[in-house]
DNA sequence: ACCTGAACACCGTTCAAGT
DNA sequence: ACCTGAACACCGTTCAAGT
C-alpha cells in the first residue's frame, strides 16, 4: 500500500514546489509557533507570530488559513513518526508487546508536542495532509489490532478509534497528574484492554 | 467530620452574606455564564458576561477575579454533588459496585458541565471553597480505596490523586469519542483498575 | 503571484468617578 | 462599600495597496 508521507513544510493544498522564498518565510513561521508553544504560550496569537517571524500577519493567513492549519503543520512531522512506529508495531513479531510499546510512544509523542495531542483530539482535519496522517494511522492500528484479537491479547470489540480516544484521555491523564505517573497509567489501560 | 458545603452562591472569599442587590447580581452573572457555556461558547468572555447580565465588567471582576474563579463558581454545584456521591460510595455495602457507580458519575457530572471538567483538570484551586471540595473528595476516594484495597477490587498502588486524574482522562477520551463509547470506556478503566 | 500592514471589531484588565 | 464604564493594550481577521 501507498500512504502519502506529509513533512512539515508541505504547501497547504496543492502539490507543487512552493518558491525558495515562500519556503524560507514558511520555515521562520513555523520556527516562531514552535518557539511560542516550547516558551509554554499554547495560544498562537497569528499576530504575534507574524511579528516573530518577521512577515506580515496575512502572510501567516495565507499558509495557515486557521490556527488548527497551524498546528497540523507543526504536529505534522511528529505525526509521521508515531504513523511509522504503528505500522511497525503491526508488523512486530509479539502483538502484545508491540501494542504495549506502540501504547508508550504515542503517549510520548503527545507529552512531547501539545500540538499533536491537539490534533488527534480534534474530529475533523483541516489540512488534506493531516486527513491521510489520519486514515494511515487508523490502517496500521486495524491491522494491529486485527493480530492481537486474532491472539486473543484485547479485548474484541475495541477499534482503531477507541484506541485513538484512548491515546488522549492517556495523555490528558497524565498531563493532569504529572510525568511521574506516566508508566502506571499505561499500565492500567493497557490491563483494561486486555481480553 | 465536617466537610465543608461550598454553594454555588456563596462569597468569594469571607463568610460574611452579601447584601441582597448583591447576591442578586452575582446570580445574574452566572445566570448569564451558564447561558453561554450551555450555547456551547467555551471562552467565557467577561465583558460579554458583563453586558448579558446588564451589569459592568469591574462588578464581574469584583466578584471574580480570573477567570478560573468563575469557573469555579458554576462548578461549585455539580462539585459538591460528586463529592456527596464519593461519600455514599464509600459507605455503600458492596465496595467493588460503589467504586463503579462513582465512576459512571463522575462521567456524567463531567459531561453534564463542563466547568466541573475544567476545575477538576486544574492543578491548583483558585477559591478556598473549590480547595475544600478537593480536600472532601480526595478523603472520601481515600475511605473508598481503602476499602476497596481490604476487599481485593482494586490494585493496592492506586492513590485518590491517581482515580481523579483518571476521571479527567476518561472525561477526555468520551469526549474524544463521542457519547456512544462512554459505557465501555469506563469498563476498560475499570477492568484496568482492578487487582 | 505573493507579501505587507493599516484598519476594524472584539476581549482582558484597570481604575477614576459616581451612588 | 459597591457599581459603572471609559480607556488602553492586545489579538483575530480582512483586504486594498504594493513588489
């Protein structure tokens, strides 16, 4: 199968080349959310970036038609990595384990990014890009979970979008108690779905 | 013990009672917050407020001072129902089914009002009262795990603190899903809690 | 084509002036 | 004591004018 690999600094919606210009003003822009969200601001005023980046606030309109745009572009890159460890893990060789540790890099890539765990709570995508992350995504963990009932190691009625739901009630949880209690939570979801 | 029983309709801060006029355009504030919230409006703009309850923006900040003590304050109600909730629960006869039924509805309180959610996703209490009904809540999840612990129905390393957090977590994840999936999620957390 | 930034509407927050 | 609302700073969003 052929899932599209979206990078960060892909165009909004069409598939040409954007101009060495227009790539360069993209990069500072994203580079300015990233240092907001990092300097802990999950606001992303657009004026604020425009001014950061150097560009005019329309020009931050135009890649990004809505702040839900931005963060897809910024969470883009990390979600391709945890799509690859899903489609790894349905490939691994013990199904159990590989859901547990598909479980724990999901967990860390949210922790690691709010924009991500922005963006997997949210229904509906806004950009193309973060619609195929998303089917992709869903693909892998069928596939995954096909194996592990198929194993009897879940629960049978659980699905790809429960496990997706699942990810971010994990990773609310834990951003409400504090890292320490990250490794337990997971436990604790993990014996829930267990068969 | 004596657990404090905050009211949605006390003071901000003394015991003293407001003057009438006062209580009354207290009420009309919130009457006006709940409005918006219950339209589906998340941000809960004070001036907005301000003008839907016909009175000026200095008067919301009088009796709220940030934004989370107003949340607070439209949360006070449906906090100290869950708090009453986990105080029967943890004197109900069959631990095991208290601990279920609390969950089912701390759920229900979440979805039904989203201030709730908000206040007890917050690290730390902005009014005195919503601290006392932390305080309630954390003894009353304590007596019941205690009891839960001594009959065998819970993992003995599960504290009050961890079952909030998963409340949260839960609340999140239906949210995330959809209504649909509320009775199951729960199942899995509590199959996940188990000993 | 793409970028700029003024302009307008709106919200947060404060505080001098009113009762 | 309590309330009012003007005032200032800031952000969202659009769009006419520039290159």
């Amino acid at each position: 199968m052929d899932y599209p690999r979206a990078v960060s600094t892909d165009p909004p919606t069409n598939a040409e080349p954007l101009r060495a210009d227009s790539a360069r003003v993209r990069a500072r822009m994203l580079r300015a959310a990233r240092e907001r969200l990092a300097a802990g601001d999950t606001e992303l005023p657009m004026n604020a970036i425009a001014k950061a980046a150097g560009v005019g606030v329309g020009t931050v309109y135009r890649h990004f038609p809505s702040r839900q745009a931005l963060l897809e572009a910024l969470a883009a890159e990390r979600f391709t990595h945890l799509v690859d460890a899903a489609e790894q893990a349905a490939a691994g060789p013990d199904i159990a384990t590989e859901l547990a540790r598909l479980l724990r890099t999901a967990l860390d890539h949210q922790l690691g990014d709010p924009a991500l765990a922005a963006v997997l709570a949210e229904p509906e995508a806004a950009r193309p890009e973060t619609r195929a992350l998303g089917q992709a995504l869903t693909t892998a963990v069928d596939r995954l979970l096909h194996r592990a009932r198929a194993a009897g190691a879940i629960r049978p009625e659980i699905t790809a979008d429960d496990v997706r739901a699942l990810f971010c009630g994990l990773q609310h949880a834990v951003t409400v108690s504090g890292d320490a209690d990250r490794d337990r939570y997971v436990g604790i979801l993990l014996r829930g779905l267990r068969a």
